[in-house]
C-alpha cells in the first residue's frame, strides 16, 4: 500500500473520527475490545514474526504462518515458533511482495497439498505475482511447483495483490495488483490488476469468461482492479468478494462478477497522489461499482466470512482486515450488497484475519516485529 498524502485543511468530522479511530486503537491495545458481540478478549500468542502475510490451520491445530521475508513457519501447539519450513520456492522479497498467502488444499487430508503464493523474481529485481503447490511430508514442503506466473515481470515494490481463494466446484481465484502501472488494468492482454480463475491444477476452465476471445487471456476472471490484498467467498451465496486498496481514498468492497470490468484506473472514489481528482465510477456506468467505499482509507488486507458460534452477532458477516485502521472492519452482506456495521480494534495494522476451527478469530498485525493475535470471547469468569 501507497502511504496518502494528506489532504489539505481540516473539519470538525475529521477530526471526530480521529478521535474515535484513537480511542479504538487504545482499548484494542488493553487487551480487550467492546463490540455488538459483546467484550472480546484479545490475546497476543506470539511476536516475532517478520511482517507476517498469511496464515492456515493444519488438521492436528497447527498453524502455518507467512512471513514476506521469505520464511514460512509452523505455531506449535505451545505456542512457540518453528524454525523456517524447508521447501517453499525461490522468491523476491521486496516492498509489498515476497511470501504472501498460504491456503491448505480443500482435500488436504488426502492429497496434502499446500498452496503459496509469491513474488516470483527475474533479473534486475524484476518481478510478477505468482502461485504454486507442493505436498506437506514431515512439516516440510516436498516437489514445488509453481502453478501460475502473472504474465509480465516489473520492477517496482508495489501492487503484488496475493490471495489464493478456493471454491466449492474445484476451482480456485488469485487476486493480483497492477504492479503500480495504471493503465495495464484494462488491457486483457496481460494479468496485471485482474482476478485469475483457474482450476487447482493451474489449468483454464473452459467456461471462463475470455476463453477464445482475441487478444484477452483466458485466465482472467474480472479486470480493472488496483490492489486486492483480501478475497473470500460468501457461504450464503458462493459468491467471490474482495477488497482493493484505492489511491488517496477510495478503497472499495467488491462483489466480483465473470467478466466484470472493475474501472481501475479510469474511475475511482479516490483521488490520484497529487491531489488531481479521478473521475467517480457513477459517471461511467459501464464499470461495475464498489458496493461499499471508504475515504479516508482503510487499507484492507486479509478478511473471513465468519461462521462459527463463539461470536453470534457476527455470523455471516465478512470481517476484513485494516492496516491504516488499526483493526477488523466487520461488514453486512445480503446478495450484492453490503453495509459496514462495527468496527472491532486492535491498535495494530492488521494484516491477516482468520476463523479457527473452534470458531474464534486468529489476527495477523503487519510489522517488523510482528505479532499474532487471538480473539475470543471473555470465559464465564470474565478472563
């Protein structure tokens, strides 16, 4: 994410939220947070990790955790870390990109596949976003292979996008970012600022949207995106959203449709880094819209459909990590729509967001040294 430049004066609404965004960030920092759940305990588990990305939970109740570095680690069930897993593949680590998400394969106990995606590295420090797979043997990964390399290699730290989303019909999508380029997104003759769906072989479906058409690649899903650092599937509906990081404002909450040209950077609710203004989506309505929009930003990264039991109020609802909003946006979703409702802090830039098995919620904060997370529901002694 690209640090805005500040806009210019100040208003009483501003500074009203600065105040609430301030207060928020203290009582995530004391450990516990007052939400429409009702009190959540905050629990850090573990520092230590080199700006942790992603996170996935082994059959046995392990972890395994990303760091951008270029390390994968294993929690262990004492809490304590792992020496660096052997076998992930060779990557750049550089501005936004590195090691990035990691996903268990949805027949993990059968084919033991894991999933990881990366900066995948070239000459001069080049580099495009990139996935693969390799099997889990003795907490270790065995016979990498990379899957899918975005079809242009760039220079630059920016934009590396990174989430690897399985579907229930053996598919999967992998959300990437426009490298910083601008215009490539609407070009459909490279991957950049496009969602690819693909089968978990890495090989094309037939009924992709673009499949035959000239001059278009036949992975890509949607197009016209800036930077998605957060994707999930909607339970209720098997639909794909995600959430990309506008330019100064302007971050948006997508429901992605086949096809579907997201208007990057033609249109946006934010405006450039200079302070010259981009056109809004509703004057050009041949470009899908953001069901929901933020200014100033929230700078989403990593986000859940939660379905547990541990917090009721929030079943359904896609709880979506916030790096300049120092904690978890959670927001309503009903079809096509969406509305945020509550703001849950942590007084740290979140990173990750994901549902445990027991229905408690794991958070990764983004830093030098960062920490993981958990949160759960106060015990019926009030711990």
């Amino acid at each position: 994410m690209q640090t805005p430049l500040p806009r210019s004066g100040a208003n009483p609404l501003m500074l009203a939220f600065l105040c609430l965004f301030l207060s928020w960030a203290v009582t995530g920092q004391n450990g516990e947070a007052l939400t429409e759940a009702g009190p959540v305990k905050i629990v850090p588990i573990v520092d230590g990790l080199e700006h942790p990305w992603g996170m996935a939970f082994l059959p046995d109740g392990r972890m395994l955790i990303t760091e951008r570095a270029g390390r994968l680690r294993i929690l262990q069930s004492d809490s304590t870390l792992s020496e660096p897993v052997e076998g992930i593949p060779e990557l750049l680590s550089y501005g936004q990109g590195g090691l990035l998400d990691v996903v268990l394969d949805p027949d993990f106990e059968e084919n033991q596949f894991v999933y990881l995606s990366f900066a995948d590295g070239g000459q001069d420090s080049m580099a495009s976003s990139a996935f693969g797979r390799g099997r889990w043997v003795d907490d270790r990964i065995e016979d990498f292979e990379t899957l899918f390399v975005q079809n242009y290699k760039l220079q630059g730290p920016n934009h590396f996008g990174g989430r690897i989303e399985f579907t229930d019909d053996g598919m999967l999508y992998f959300t990437m970012g426009e490298r910083f380029q601008f215009d490539p997104a609407q070009d459909l003759s490279n991957h950049l600022g496009s969602i690819v769906r693909l089968n978990t072989d890495g090989t094309v479906p037939d009924d992709n949207p673009f499949v035959g058409q000239e001059n278009a690649l036949p992975e890509i899903y949607s197009y016209g995106h800036r930077n998605i650092e957060a994707a999930a599937i909607d339970p209720a509906t098997g639909m794909l959203w995600v959430t990309e990081m506008g330019p100064m404002g302007g971050d948006e909450f997508n429901a992605v449709e086949a096809g579907k040209n997201y208007g990057w950077p033609v249109v946006s609710w934010g405006d450039n880094y200079d302070g010259s203004k981009i056109p809004d989506p509703t004057t050009r309505p041949e470009f899908a819209d953001a069901a929901i929009h933020w200014s100033p930003t929230i700078s989403p990264s990593g986000m859940v459909f939660y379905t547990g039991d541990a917090f009721e109020a929030w079943q359904g609802n896609a709880l979506i990590g916030g790096l300049t909003a120092s904690g978890i946006v959670r927001v309503a979703v009903d079809g096509t729509t969406a509305e945020e409702v509550e703001r849950i802090p942590m007084g740290v830039r979140v990173r990750e967001v994901a549902q445990a098995p027991d229905g408690t919620i794991y958070v990764l904060s983004d830093a030098e040294n960062g920490q993981l997370f958990h949160l759960r529901p106060f015990d019926e002694n009030g711990k």
